[in-house]
C-alpha cells in the first residue's frame, strides 16, 4: 500500500450512511483489503481536505452466488466509517 490514492476505492452511499453522516457526523467508505486505519485516516485527510477523529473498519466476508449450475464465491469486501471534526463535511456530489 504505497500510494494513498489506491486505499480508498468508492465512497459508501446508500439510506444508512447519509443518515449516520447527518446525524454523527461520520462517513463510510469501500477500501482496500490490506489498508490500515493509519493509511485511511491519511488518504481521507489529504484527498478532502478535513480532519479525521476515528476510523472503524468492518470485514464482509464473500458471499456464495449461483450462477446457472455453478456455484461461486464472491471476495470480501472491507468498509471503513470515518468520523470527521465538528463543522467539516465531505461533499460526494458537488452542482447536482
């Protein structure tokens, strides 16, 4: 994990988090399997310009999928839920 841009994939946007992020102030984000809390923490603080207070990071293990007679395993994923200083906010959809 060398480069910062690489430990976050896509951000997490769905009813949940928005609702978390309006009320707790926190962000969730897909990341790499192999990034730490230290390497989140950077790349958020450098690619939106905020400060971070906490990281939390949760393992979803794959899942089995059917695909016609096969069955097949999906990889797992890692998501990472940020919580920023008071009064910062990340903008994911910025002039919609």
């Amino acid at each position: 994990m060398a480069q910062l841009e690489n430990v976050l994939k896509k951000p997490l946007i769905t009813e949940k988090t928005s609702i978390i992020g309006e009320q707790t102030n926190r962000y969730g984000f897909v990341v790499d399997l192999k990034a730490n809390k230290n390497q989140i923490k950077q790349a958020v603080e450098s690619l939106y310009d905020v400060k971070v207070l906490n990281v939390k990071t949760s393992i979803l293990p794959g899942k089995l999928k059917r695909a016609g007679k096969a069955i097949k395993k999906t990889s797992k994923t890692k998501k990472a839920y940020v919580q920023l200083a008071e009064g910062q906010k990340i903008e994911f959809f910025k002039g919609v």
